[in-house]
C-alpha cells in the first residue's frame, strides 16, 4: 500500500517505529531507470510505502532520515540537529590549529642523465 501524501507517511513511520523501535525496518530504493525513489517502512505486520519522483521530496527524505536516527539515539530534534552540509561547528573551528601555507621556491626542471655527446 503506497501513501501519497508525505507528511501521511511521515507520521505513520514515526508511529509506527515508537510502537516497536526493535522490530522496525527502513529501506529506500532508487530505481534509476524510472527515477522513482520508494521508500519502506515494516515491522513484519504493517507496510508503509511511499512513490516519488520529485527532486523536491529529496529533502524530505533527508529530514525523514535525519528524524528517525535522532529517534533511534533517544534525543529531540534541536535547531543545532539541522544538517548543513559542509558546515563545521563553531566549536570544532576553534579547536583546529589555524594552518599557514608557504610556497615553495620554483623549481627548474632536472637535466636529463647520462652521456654527453660531443
């Protein structure tokens, strides 16, 4: 059984998985030939499927991802969860040794070994 409305199906994965975090499993595909993402959710008794094609439930299916390992690790979701990719937090920034690059002296290119001809 496919859901076709997204926040339908993001509420009942989420139920679904508070009713047996140890039972429930998540799985998404990619049919590349379609271009259809299908992602499912079961616990051996109920099915939840969801159908898209859209590059805009991309992020969607990012925030789902994103809220089901927060509920997976017991924790809340908190502005400081948001991904945001290739960002480094403040505190790691601080923590790194600032890097200073010097350049190297040009180099001239070797002259070939061996014999020399007269």
């Amino acid at each position: 059984m496919y859901i076709t409305n997204w926040e339908e199906f993001q509420k009942a994965v989420e139920d679904l998985y508070i009713a047996s975090p140890e039972l429930t499993r998540y799985v998404h595909t990619f049919h590349r030939s379609d271009g259809d993402l299908v992602l499912k959710v079961t616990d051996d008794r109920t099915n939840i499927k969801y159908k898209t094609n859209q590059m805009t439930d991309l992020k969607k299916f990012i925030n789902l991802n994103n809220v089901l390992m927060l509920k997976m690790m017991n924790k809340e979701m908190a502005d400081e969860d948001t991904v945001i990719p290739d960002a480094v937090p403040v505190a790691v920034k601080s923590a790194i040794p600032e890097v200073k690059t010097v350049s190297s002296p040009k180099q001239t290119p070797k002259s070939k070994k061996g014999k020399k001809r007269r």
